[in-house]
C-alpha cells in the first residue's frame, strides 16, 4: 500500500491560486457589465450576467 503524507498549507495556496486566477479572468468582465448595465433593471442585469457567466466558465 502506497504511502503519502498531506500537506493542509499546499492545499490552501493551490486554492489561493484558483481563486485568484477565477478573479483576474471575471473582475474584468463584472466591470464591463457594471459600465453597460448600469442603471437597468435587475432582471435586464441578471440575464446579462447569466450569459457572461456562462461564456466564461465553462
């Protein structure tokens, strides 16, 4: 049986990193939807979140 140790801080920097990465890839794109739909009307903004989310994350 194969044997391994963990490392609980490795596994927080790598989740440090994906978040990270997640942020720089959607902060722009949430500005840009901030600077278009601003003003509008929730369901109007929901909708257009709902596509970039989909366009970005899959």
């Amino acid at each position: 049986m194969a044997k391994f140790k963990f490392n609980p801080s490795a596994l927080e920097q790598i989740g440090r990193q994906a978040v990270d990465g997640f942020n720089r890839q959607m902060q722009p794109v949430l500005d840009s939807l901030f600077d278009r739909y601003q003003g509008q009307p929730v369901d109007v903004v929901k909708t257009a979140l709902a596509g970039e989310w989909r366009a970005n994350n899959s």
